[in-house]
C-alpha cells in the first residue's frame, strides 16, 4: 500500500508532514491551496484515519457531534448519526483525501523514528526506521494525542494466560462470546466499549479506580429527510454546525470556570441522573465523583449505566493487588476469574509529544528543550527548533472545542509561518515570546477546574502542572491564533548574502 511521491526525486521537499489524521490532511490540503505543493505525507500505520484507523474497538465513537467534528472547508450532508462511530469517521477522512486529491503525497508504513536539523543546509532530515533519510525544508508534525496507547504495569500480568489487550490495539479474532471478562478502567474508551461487551460475555467485572461524571449523549440516526435537507440546503447544514458551536461556548464552557455556579448546578443534575438509573443503590456512592465537574473529562453515554444494571455485569472498585494465571486478585483479596482482561486505560498524552526524537540548533534535543516541561508558543513552535512545527503542542488540547477547529486553527498558522520563511529562511519563535506565552496560560489555567477541582486527572504531567489544555473558549483560540506577530520571532535566511527574504519565492 505504501506510494512514493514522485516530486521527490534527489531535491528536499518544501515541507515534509507527518501523520495522516485530522492533523496531516488539513496541513496538506491547506498548503496545497497556497500553491505550495512539494509535499509529502508519512503515515506509520497502513491505512488513512489516524485515531480513527487505530482505535477500533467495539462502540468507538466520538463525543463531539458529527457536523461539528468535520472539517469546517469540507461538510458531510451524509452523517448518518449525530454522534457517528469510528468507521463512518474514518470513511469521511478517507472521502476527504479522495476529494482533495492527495493520495499522491500520501506514503504509508512509513515511522519517523528521529528528525535531525542540518545546520550546514539548513535543511531538516528525516529519519525513518527503515533507514531512509528524507531531507525538507519545513516539518509538520501532525501526530495526535490518542495514538500511543497508556499500558500500566499490574503485578504478574505477564503471568496471566488468557487473552490481554488494549483497546487501541483490539484483535478482532479473539471470540468473547460466553467468556468472562476483566475490564480495566471506566473512563472514555470503557464506557463505549462496556455496552458492546455486556451483549455477548458470560460476565464482565468492570474495575473502576476513579468515578466519572457521565452525561446521557442523545444521540440518534439522522432520517432521511434530514439529510436531503442538509444535502439541499448548504447553508442549513452550517447554521447546524454553528449552534452546536455555540452550544459548546455559552454553556459548556462556562462549567470548567474556577467554583463555577453553573458547574454545581450541572454536577447535581449529572450525579441525580446516575442515581435514578443505576438500580443498585449500593453502587451510587462509587460512582459519584467527589471532585468539581470538569476536572476530568466529562463522559458521554446512553448505555453504560444499562449495562451495569444487567445481573452478570459487576462493578469493582478495590484496587487490583495482583494477576495470576487465570484470575485477578484486589487487595482485599477477592479473586475474579477472567478468560480476557481488556485495557481500557487511555493514552500517554505526553508521551505522544516524545514519540519522535527531535534534534534541533546546537544539537539540543527537544526531550533537552523540554527537561522542565513541555512547553511551546501557540501551541506549535518550540525555540531552538526552526521550520518545525507541531499541529497539537503542548497546552492545545480540546477542553470544551471540538479538536478539529483546534486543528483547522493550529494549521492555518502554520502555512503563513512558512509562507514567511518559504525555502530560503529560518522562522524561529524567540524563547522569551514562548516563555512569556506559556506562563500566561498557566496564569489563566489557575482559574480553571483542571488545575483546581481536587482530582488528579491525565491533564497534568507529573510536576502536576498543565500542559494538555487551552484555557480560553474556541473564540478566543480562534483570534490568537488569526495574526502572527512578527517581533515573536526571529527570521534568518539560511544564506546570510540574501537580503530581500520575503521577496523571495519558492
């Protein structure tokens, strides 16, 4: 499956992107429309999709509505659900790059495994784990946050002999039907995948370390007169997409706010929700969190609390003490018997930022750069490493925005950055405009629930500092992020004799 772009040749690309998801094929098509098209994409994995390629476990779905969580340039009148599953999401990414045309910059089985800054040429070079070097002038680096799967070491887990797996890495082969079953974890991807498993096993125990606050999704099939409309009137489609926008800005953001009025109000309705449809009276207290709405992520669902309710469905909240051969032990030493034991743990959110080694000026690596946290400006451009950008930074993340106009935003910045440097130039964020930056996030990040609602939450890296989130609403991200201020950086041409840079063209 893997291509080769034929514009190669012996010559450096003019920006090299890395990862076809969401990220990698907004970079591309967004370079493409500014006529910059001496590009190539490198994909890991064997197949378009990203997160949506990867995770494909059984009631994979997204928590932000379709018609949102799309392209705002690229709009699917077809969405067949407000909340569509892995595989429509995947098939919608897959139409996208078809539509656009950018199977000829796409190369598949393709890992980076270092990246490497020639001070000499003043070009990038690409290390691949294959040994192929590719040398470019500009790096995007568009790998997701939800790719490196969060494996946690459970004393004598290598001892056990049935089947365990990931949910990022599901094996479609293994047959659950009448087995009993350890899930591991309650959050995001378990409560998808809980209502799947409680079809088919003979008993799932589900083993919960932390209570989450899970909102009931509503979702529903779109009728066919809804699409029709949406596939005849454009505009409707749009307006469709902006209250669901807004919807996000004027009431869920509000929630996330420090003591948040609105939050506790939310809190009890979510905590009188649970109560009234878990029918085990003695479950209610577990599950409801003892910390401020919002300081974890809030879960979407219509039906785990009814897989919980099932009889062969059990909830345990002691922490596992041990795995043995065929059975779990928690440290009040009751014994569970498992046939398969499922991770369903999340991702190393920060060490998705670390997955590549990057080698920048002075051969100060960024794993150097970051020794005291992970930092960034905008969320994309590290000091000390020119022409490389990252589409999902530090401190990018979606706390209350559909990710994709996070995307969509990060993206359009960085084509004009490279638009500024073009082949001839270094564009550089100047280290105290990043340090300036960061810690006014940081100032605001203080008056929000993540870093003040009394949970310890995937948020914070271990220093317990915040360097997931953006604190502001999808406006306010939007208009950071819509002029570059030109004192932020430094621009130097690679040849010093030329003087004229943005004169220049490619």
């Amino acid at each position: 499956m893997s291509k080769t772009n034929k514009k190669l040749g012996n010559h450096p690309l003019d920006v090299l992107i890395i990862g076809m998801g969401f990220s990698g094929i907004c970079a591309a098509i967004k370079l493409i429309e500014s006529d910059i098209k001496n590009i190539a994409i490198y994909e890991k994995s064997a197949g378009i999709g990203g997160t949506w390629h990867d995770n494909t476990y059984p009631g994979a779905a997204c928590d932000v509505p379709s018609h949102l969580y799309s392209f705002s340039f690229a709009p699917n009148p077809n969405w067949t659900r407000v909340y569509s599953k892995q595989a429509e999401i995947k098939q919608y990414l897959e139409d996208v790059v078809t539509d656009y045309d950018l199977m000829s910059y796409a190369n598949f089985l393709c890992q980076v495994s270092r990246i490497v800054l020639n001070e000499v040429s003043g070009l990038w070079e690409i290390e691949f784990t294959d040994g192929k070097v590719i040398q470019a002038h500009h790096v995007i680096h568009g790998g997701g946050g939800l790719h490196k799967p969060n494996k946690p070491k459970f004393n004598g887990l290598d001892t056990f002999t049935g089947t365990v797996m990931h949910t990022a890495e599901w094996n479609h082969e293994i047959d659950f039907a009448n087995k009993n079953v350890a899930i591991i974890g309650s959050a995001a991807s378990a409560i998808q995948v809980i209502p799947e498993l409680a079809k088919e096993v003979k008993n799932l125990h589900i083993f919960q370390r932390t209570p989450n606050y899970i909102l009931p999704r509503g979702d529903r099939a779109y009728t066919e007169k809804e699409k029709a409309r949406f596939q005849k009137y454009p505009w409707l489609a749009k307006f469709y997409r902006w209250v669901m926008f807004m919807r996000l800005e004027l009431i869920t953001y509000p929630v996330i706010k420090k003591n948040s009025k609105i939050g506790k109000i939310a809190a009890k309705k979510i905590i009188d929700y649970m109560r009234l449809s878990v029918k085990n009276k003695a479950l209610h207290d577990v599950l409801e969190p003892q910390y401020a709405l919002g300081c974890k992520r809030i879960l979407l669902s219509d039906g785990l609390y009814n897989a919980i309710n099932k009889d062969h469905v059990e909830l345990i909240t002691n922490p596992i003490k041990s795995i043995k051969e065929d059975h779990l032990v928690t440290e009040n030493n009751e014994i569970y018997h498992a046939d398969i034991i499922v991770l369903a743990t999340g991702f190393d959110i920060t060490g998705h930022l670390h997955s590549i080694d990057i080698v920048g000026l002075n051969q100060k690596t960024l794993v150097e750069a970051w020794s005291g946290s992970e930092e960034a400006y905008r969320g994309c451009c590290v000091a000390g490493f020119p022409n490389a950008y990252l589409v999902t930074g530090p401190n990018t993340g979606a706390g209350t925005i559909s990710h994709i106009h996070i995307i969509e935003q990060e993206v359009g910045y960085i084509v004009e950055l490279i638009k500024l440097a073009r082949n001839h130039s270094h564009i550089e964020v100047k280290k105290n405009k990043q340090d300036e930056y960061n810690k006014a996030i940081q100032v605001k990040l203080d008056d929000r629930v993540w870093s003040s609602g009394g949970c310890n939450s995937w948020y914070l890296n271990a220093n317990g500092k915040n360097n997931t989130l953006y604190p502001e609403n999808a406006r306010t991200f939007k208009k950071d992020l819509s002029v570059i201020q030109r004192d932020d950086f430094t621009l130097t041409p690679k040849n010093h004799q030329v003087k004229a840079v943005d004169a220049i063209q490619w």
